[in-house]
C-alpha cells in the first residue's frame, strides 16, 4: 500500500485518540459485513461510547470483554443499520482484511490521550 498524502501537525492534534476498555460486546448480525457491538468505558471525562467493528475473522466477543483498546473519540455519530457507532476502534489491517486491534502494551487508565 502506498503512503498517502502529507498532512501537517494541526490536522493530526484535531484528532481525538484514546485508550478505553470494553465493557460489553455482542455479534451485530444486522450489519451488511461481519461484525461486532462494542461498548467502550474512557474514563469519566468521556464516558461509555459504544461502536461497531469487523473484527469476526479474529475476535470472539467474549475475548474483547476487558481488553483495552485504541479510538477516534470525536468522529460525528454515524448510523450502522440499527446501531448508532460514537466513536472508531483502530488496528492493523492485514492483505487479506483481517484485523488485529491496537492496544497499549500495558494497563493504563481508561480515557488517556495518545501522543
């Protein structure tokens, strides 16, 4: 995959990233791909923002429950059939779509921003 496009310090400190937990997830069988219902805790400044991911090729929900995870906190809503997502969990994409979750590799308080 090629690079894409320079951006500069400003367009990247607008965004919102931060660590959070997940508190509950569930199977989303109404989304067009196969995906996940996450409900994520980042702190008291924040709060609980839920969303959806298509993490099924390496994820069960029940292995998320606990597992700090890296989001975009300050995306607009958006409608996902029946769901409304609040925020967007990040990973790695791999060639063939699978993707692998970015976490801190160790506990850190919920709702820390990313540098």
């Amino acid at each position: 995959m090629e690079r894409k496009t320079s951006i500069g310090y400003a367009d990247f400190s607008r965004l919102d990233l931060r660590v959070g937990t997940v508190k509950r997830a569930e199977p989303f069988p109404e989304a067009r791909r196969p995906a996940i219902k996450l409900w994520i805790w980042f702190g008291d400044r924040v709060g609980e923002l839920k969303t959806s991911a298509q993490i099924t090729d390496r994820y069960m929900p029940e292995q998320l429950i606990g597992r700090q995870v890296i989001a975009v906190v300050n995306f607009p809503p958006k409608q996902i059939g029946p769901f409304m997502s609040e925020c967007l969990v990040l990973g790695v994409m791999d060639g063939s779509g699978t993707v692998t979750l970015l976490q801190p590799d160790s506990a850190v308080a919920d709702g820390l921003p990313i540098a």
